[in-house]
C-alpha cells in the first residue's frame, strides 16, 4: 500500500520538532503556576514573559500588544465581542466584515445583531478579495469595528489588509483581521500597518493546539472577554498555559524563518498539482486570486460531489477536505463559495487541497492521478 499523503494544512499542521522539544520542560518537570508567588512560579512565569517578547518581535510588536488564549476562535470572538462592548454608549453602534469571513467572525457579529447592532457584510468579488472602496462605502459614524480576515481559509485568497486598514482609520473606527491562516506563512508586520487587532492560533503553522495569541494595538479599547483570576494583566482571566505558550513561540520563530524558502517551494508544488490536473483534462475551476497563501488550492469539478470526493480519497490515504458541510444528509454549499459565485455546475464539486512543509513533488502527482480517476 503507498504511504499516506496529508494534504490538509488549512486544517492543522503537524507538531513541530522544535515545538516539542520547547514544551516538554513545562509538561514534565516545571508544573509551577506562573500567577503564583512561590518558588515554583519563577521560571514558569519567565518562559511566558520571554515568549510573549518573542512572538511581538517576530510581529514588530510590543510584548503587551500580546495577549494568549485558547486560539484563534477565542482571539476572534474577544477582539468583535470585545471591541463592540467597549464601544457601547447606550446604544448598539455598527459592525463591518465581509461575507466570507470564518464562523467564529461571522458567528459573534451575528450575536451582537440579537442585541441591536447594526452589522454590514461586504461581498467579495469572483477572487474574494474585498475593496478598499467597497469598505469606504460602508463605514458609518458609529462603525466600532471593521474585521477582514487576512487570508481566507477556504479558498486562500489574501486581502490587502494594509490599505483596508487604513481605509477604516481614516474613519475612526478599529479594525481586526483573523491572520489564523496567514500568520507563518505569509509576512505580516502589524507595526506596518494600521491593523489594531489580530488574531492568530499555533497549530496552523506547525505549534500545539489549544493556543493562539491576540494582537490588541497599545491605546485600543477592548472589553475583557474572560473574567476571574486577572491573568493577562487583568485581559484574560485563566490559568497560563505554559507549554503550549512556549511551544508556539518556537513554531512561530521556526515557521517565519524558513518562510521565504517554503512560499517558492509550496508555490512550485501547488502549479505542480493545477498542471497535472489539467493534463488529465478534466472540466474544473480553480477557486480564488492570484495573491493567495502558498500552497492552498480550491479547485471544483463539473458535475461531482466534494464531500464524496473526498471521502474516496481518504479511503486511498490521501487527505484533503471539501468545500460544503454535510448537515441531515443534505449537502450545504460553503458561505464562501456562494459569495464568490462558483457556477452551479461546479460550486458542489469542490475540494480543498493544502500542501505543507512535508508534501512533495510525488504526493502532489499522487493527488493529481488519484483525483483523475475517481473523477473519470
């Protein structure tokens, strides 16, 4: 049987070495709460301080522009809910996204409209890409917060997050963008930009789960989302998660230092893959811009079923994921792909491929052959 292929990376990437040697001081030996004042906190409260500097250098950040929590769902939810209420003046005030953000976006701007919010999606065009026009278009007085993910997950098209930034300064109003696809793996300097808060989460580029990091620019008002101990100078209350803190740290150094090197690998290896499909001359689409995360490519088949797709994959030992949800054994289109008008012919055939640091010129030759013949 040929080895397994894991073509997933927008899901999770596997652990880090690097990461693991890093976090298993903290999982065996040193169990101190870094909150406490004991001998035993010392060195755990150390590991924290020095990996919140490194991950704000790695950003040109401050150290206390980072805040930790459990990944990027949480830093997502925290920087909407977080922003809107710290804006509150009596009355709801008004939210920007886009139509094409992940759930844990759309899904806390979808709560606040319960409590009167006013909430504006701006739809992408065909490439997902959202327009500093559009944007401008649709701020409001009393916009809290704009939030426009910085590459999106599905499809791998990358915003340009500088000049929304700016758009949305002018006006007055914050803006967020969910980097838990982009951060590791494209450059990202908030101090370049006008971004005031971004969300990140360490397995996506190579560190443990359950952690990740929000960005809150020094100055920007932002409502506590946790409360109870005062950890996180009083941001985020919870017990530090020491390894998985330490662990990201040496994911996030490792992953933007061999960046440069893997986006000319993974672009190679990603035409690679679109090449050998379209030797096969199957009737597809290519899914997203120009501009797009190395290695992610969204491609939908005429006439097939993404999900059944890739389930016959899995079943070679080859693992990538589809572009619809299966709920009550209906197939439910992806919200991206309906708001980049995927025709109909193609739109609930598609599959998401996403090479990592580990794929090879062979496995994306495996997936091309294997992908022609379930197809044919």
């Amino acid at each position: 049987m040929e080895p397994a292929v894991y073509a997933d990376y927008a899901a999770t990437a596997p652990l880090r070495e690097s990461a693991r040697q890093a976090m298993m001081p903290w999982l065996e030996r040193e169990f101190g709460n870094p909150s406490a004042a004991d001998t035993y906190s010392r060195a755990p409260r150390r590991a924290v301080l020095e990996a919140r500097e490194r991950i704000a250098g790695l950003l040109g950040a401050r150290p206390d522009e980072i805040f930790f929590t459990s990944g990027g769902t949480e830093a997502d939810n925290w920087a909407v809910k977080g922003r809107a209420w710290a804006c509150f003046r009596g009355r709801p005030g008004h939210v920007v996204t886009s139509a094409i953000e992940h759930p844990a976006v759309l899904e806390p701007c979808a709560f606040l409209e319960r409590f009167g919010w006013n909430v504006t999606r701006l739809c992408p065009d065909r490439e997902g890409r959202i327009s500093p026009e559009a944007l401008r278009s649709a701020l409001r007085p009393d916009t809290a917060l704009v939030s426009v993910m910085a590459a999106n997950n599905e499809i791998g098209t990358v915003q340009e997050i500088t000049a929304l930034a700016n758009v949305a300064k002018e006006a007055g109003a914050a803006f967020h963008t969910d980097a838990v696809q982009a951060v590791g793996h494209i450059p990202l300097r908030v101090n370049d930009t006008a971004v005031g808060l971004l969300s990140a989460s360490a397995h996506k580029f190579g560190g443990p789960k359950g952690i990740g990091f929000l960005y809150v620019r020094h100055g920007l008002a932002l409502e506590a989302l946790h409360h109870g101990g005062g950890q996180e100078r009083g941001m985020r209350s919870g017990t530090e998660n020491v390894a998985g803190i330490v662990g990201m740290a040496a994911a996030l150094s490792e992953s933007i230092g061999e960046m440069a090197q893997e986006q000319v690998r993974l672009e190679s290896l990603r035409s690679r893959l679109i090449g050998r499909l379209r030797e096969k001359g199957m009737d597809f689409v290519i899914n997203g811009s120009e501009r797009h995360l190395p290695g992610l490519v969204s491609v939908s088949f005429a006439g097939q079923d993404g999900r059944t797709l890739v389930y016959l994959l899995d079943r070679k030992g080859i693992a990538v994921a589809a572009g619809s949800a299966c709920h009550s054994q209906e197939i439910t289109v992806s919200h991206v792909l309906r708001a980049i008008c995927v025709p109909d012919k193609y739109i609930k055939g598609t599959v998401r491929i996403t090479l990592g640091r580990e794929s090879t010129e062979a496995d994306a030759d495996r997936i091309a052959e294997e992908i022609a013949g379930l197809v044919r």
